[in-house]
C-alpha cells in the first residue's frame, strides 16, 4: 500500500435512480404546468401564467430534493477518511477509527470510532453489492496500513 493511495467512492444505483427520478418529476410537473389554463372548477378563478410558472418552480425544487442523495461520497488516503452523506460531513484522522463495518443486513458501511460511536457512510450502500464491498476492503487496507505504520513507529522507538 503506497502513502500517496487514495480512495474515492461514490454510490452507483442510487445516483441513477435519482437522476431518473428527478428528470421524470421535472417532465410531470411541466406537463402538470402546461394543463393549468382556463377557469378553475366553478369559474370563480382562473390559472394564470405565474400558476405555470409556479408549476415548475415546484418540479424543478423537487427535482433538486431528488439529487440530494447523489452527494454521499467517502474519500480516503494515508491521513484519514471524509465522509459527506445526505446532511452533513465530517473529516477524521485514521487514529479514532477502531474499524470499517459492513454488517450483514446493513443498508450501508459504517465506520466504527473508538469512543464507539458509529458513523455512518451512505456512499457504500448494499444495494452496490460487489462495488460496495471493493470500497469496504480498500478503506480496510487503508487503515490496516495505518495501524501497521503506527506499530512499527511504537516498536522503532
């Protein structure tokens, strides 16, 4: 394992389900927008061009909840982990991590801290099957190599 390895990692199926879902929001509500013309129901009111417009305001909102859970990522090197989920990012040295799990039945990899704490890593989702495992065993050698350079600095002493 080089010191210069790095390890990015991002969720596969989720970002294209996402993506999909997003621009199939956006096709319906603009569709929705393009419809609303005329009296409404008893003609006391009638759609105007900014219901349109307010149409697909509310799609395109939508649409960018949708791409919120394209942003988990896991980044990795000698030095530590960042981790960035749905809501949220943190940054840690390999030093407070005691282990990277994947649990059986998990729907994602978590990152087991020494005050055991859990951490959760979204971008390695199960639904990923092999690629998500490959990431779990990359961050394992990363911090495998960690607790191998720290013991050899404690022995050399």
């Amino acid at each position: 394992m080089s010191e210069t390895e790095s390890i990015r990692l991002r969720p596969r199926r989720i970002r294209v389900v996402c993506w999909a879902s997003a621009a199939a929001l956006l096709v319906v509500f603009s569709l929705v927008a393009t419809s609303l013309s005329g009296p409404t129901g008893d003609g006391y009111g009638s759609f105007q061009r900014g219901d349109q417009i307010a149409m697909v305001g509310l799609g395109v909102f939508g649409a960018l909840g949708f791409l919120l859970f394209t942003r988990p990522r896991v980044e990795a090197d000698a030095r530590g982990v960042r981790v960035r989920n749905v809501v949220g990012s943190y940054e840690l040295p390999w030093e407070v991590v005691r282990a990277v799990r994947f649990d059986r039945g998990a729907p994602w990899a978590s990152l087991e801290l020494h005050d055991d704490d859990l951490l959760p890593m979204v971008a390695l989702q199960a639904a990923d099957k092999e690629l998500a495992v490959e990431g779990v065993r990359a961050l394992r050698r990363l911090h495998q190599a960690h607790q191998a350079r720290l013991a050899e600095g404690a022995t050399g002493r």
